[in-house]
C-alpha cells in the first residue's frame, strides 16, 4: 500500500508540473498586420452540418483576404449542408462547393475528404477546419506568419471549446485535463522525438509544399486520429510541429450534449496514451482513486496536501485552456468519473459493437 500512494502522490506531482508547463509557456498567435499575402486554402469537410456550416463560412466571409480559397466538401450529407454552402458561394467567388458521394474501400471518411481537398487546393497553405469551428478571420494570415517566422510545417490548435450545457461541461473539459497533465506542449516544438506529438483535426495549418510531398491524409486513410499520427507521422520526417491553445481567436462546440460527448471521446481517448487501454484505465484508477491509498497510509495531513495539488492542478488547466476555473472545479468528481465511462464505451466499443460516427462504422 505505501508502494502505491508513493506512485499515486508522484504521479500528482508530474501532473501539476506538466499544467504549470503549459500555463507558464503558453504560446499565443499574436494578431497584427499581415507580413505576406501568400495563397491560403481553407479546406472544410463537411458530413451533416447545415447548422455549423453557415456560421463557420459566416466568420470567413467577414475578411476581404483577396489571398484566400474556401473549399467545403459536401461528404456524402443527407441534410442541407451542400445547399447552405451553394447559396454562400453565390455571394462570394472565393468559396466553392465540392461534392463527394463515394467513399473508398480502406478510407475512413474525413480522411478522404481532407485528401480530396487538398487535390483541389491551389494555395501555398493548406488549413484544415472542422466545420463547427468559429474563427475571426485574421487569426488565420496571423498564424500563417506565425509558421514562416518559426519555420513550422505543421501547426494545430485546440480551440477553446465552449459549452452550453451541463452534459458538456461534464465531459468536454476531460480531453484538455488529460492532454495538459501528460504532455507538455512547448516539447512539441522544442523536441524531435516522434512520441512528443499532438494535433488536433480541428484546425491543421500545413505548408502545402511539404503535405504534398508526404501527403499525409493518404498516408493516414484508415486511422481513426489521424491528426495525432499526423503529427508523428511529420516529426518522423525531420518536419517541426506545433501545438497551440487558442483563445477567443479560434472556438469550437465540440459536441452539442452528454450523449455526443460520451460516444465522441470513446473513439480516440486511448490515443492520449499511446493507444493502449490498459495504460488509460491505469491512470484513471490513479486519478480517480488514488486518493484512498493516500489517506490509508498518510493520513490527514499529507492528504490535504495531496487535495491541493490535485485541484491545482484542475486550475492551471483551466487557465491554459481559457475555461472557467469555477465551474471545472465544482465538476471535477463528476468529470473523473466520467473518464471511466468512456473508458466502459470504448472498451464495449473496440471489441464488441465497434465505433459509429455520423451514420458510418469507424474500424
């Protein structure tokens, strides 16, 4: 027993001094005065989403960006996603409608679609949005000149995330907790070890010399997180990455509930931990339970201590993520035990009902 909260009280500690990481050097796109006026493509996969769809082209409609192409690929939708975007592109000569009804064997289906894209995209940058993203237009050039001053071939950003009910703010929170205590983000940039990588698919800015030379959307066709093997798959190659946290720059409304937010985050939990199972289910025995073994063998004292780094921890995540540190720390034991949930779904979900997202099985 002393072995194991000697193990659970360590754990806190790296915990705390991974968030303190990524609080103290988090790294902002500072918003200013274009220095190029290189060719961006935005590229959008769209799969049934008539009601995200027309605020996301809403924001980028607002810049006058001569500079820019806006391609959406309508993914086989069965709703008004194809016509929203038909009657945008009829205002505005830069947006174009691409229409895909077939999805390969052995392609998952975002995939083949950012694949698709990218063969119709002219620009000298690629950026990849998820189509229930909200961004302020000059954030986009401003990140562009971002990477060339950095020299980075491929910059991601987690959105802040917002959420409007408690079903969300019941789980959404968990994917930041787990990232910012496990991963420092600046190592991203500063190491080249393929193992210190993180993307997220929602925003992917990619010079389009070197994506067309890997072509890491086909290189990728069947993985279901993509964007994580995306940015390994570009260390690998010697190519340097960068992950972000954004601000009111650039938001996204994940999912719109509890339900959504349980079945989403069952399909790629396990890749904030290398893919393994087992390894997600230790640590949130760790997280969520350790504390017993700390009282048993410590007592109070110590356990207080322990209290406190654990909900300082919950704080500097939620500085870095720009959520509200109230309401992540009145939800906290809720949110633990959801992570074991979604563990149960996708446990249930990997070996015996397999993963359906958006009408298609995900392998």
């Amino acid at each position: 027993m002393m072995t194991l909260s000697l193990m659970v009280l360590g754990f806190a500690l790296v915990q705390f001094s991974v968030a303190l990481c990524n609080t103290i050097f988090r790294t902002n796109i500072p918003i200013g005065l274009p220095s190029s006026d290189s060719l961006i493509s935005i590229l959008i996969p769209a799969r049934n989403e008539e009601h995200n769809i027309a605020r996301l082209l809403g924001d980028l409609v607002e810049s006058k960006d001569a500079h820019v192409e806006i391609l959406v690929l309508d993914d086989d939708s069965d709703d008004q996603t194809a016509a929203v975007v038909a009657r945008f592109a009829k205002e505005d000569s830069r947006i174009n409608l691409i229409r895909c009804d077939n999805l390969p064997a052995g392609w998952l289906g975002k995939n083949f679609a950012c694949y698709s894209l990218s063969k119709q995209a002219r620009g000298d940058h690629f950026l990849f949005l998820d189509a229930d993203v909200r961004i302020k237009p000059e954030f986009i050039r401003s990140t562009v000149d971002w990477m060339q001053k950095n020299n980075h071939g491929l910059i991601s950003v987690f959105p802040k995330q917002e959420m409007h009910t408690v079903g969300e703010k019941l789980t959404v929170p968990i994917m930041n907790y787990i990232l910012l205590t496990l991963l420092p983000l600046p190592l991203v940039r500063w190491s080249k070890y393929a193992s210190l990588a993180a993307a997220n698919g929602q925003f992917m800015l990619f010079e389009s010399s070197v994506y067309q030379e890997l072509n890491p959307h086909e290189k990728e066709k069947g993985n279901k997180v993509e964007d994580i093997a995306i940015a390994r798959y570009y260390k690998t190659n010697k190519i340097s990455v960068a992950c972000l946290l954004g601000d009111e720059s650039v938001r996204c409304r994940m999912y719109d509930g509890y339900s959504d937010s349980i079945k989403g985050f069952s399909k790629n939990i396990t890749e904030f931990f290398g893919g393994s199972l087992v390894i997600a289910i230790l640590f949130w025995f760790m997280t969520t339970w350790g504390f017993i073994s700390v009282v048993i063998s410590f007592g109070i004292k110590l356990s207080i201590a322990y209290l406190v780094v654990l909900i300082s921890t919950r704080v500097l995540v939620s500085i870095a993520s720009n959520q509200n540190i109230f309401i992540n720390l009145l939800y906290l034991i809720p949110q633990q035990l959801n992570i074991g949930i979604i563990l149960i779904m996708a446990f249930k979900s990997k070996y015996f009902t397999g993963f359906l997202w958006k009408g298609r099985a995900i392998q």
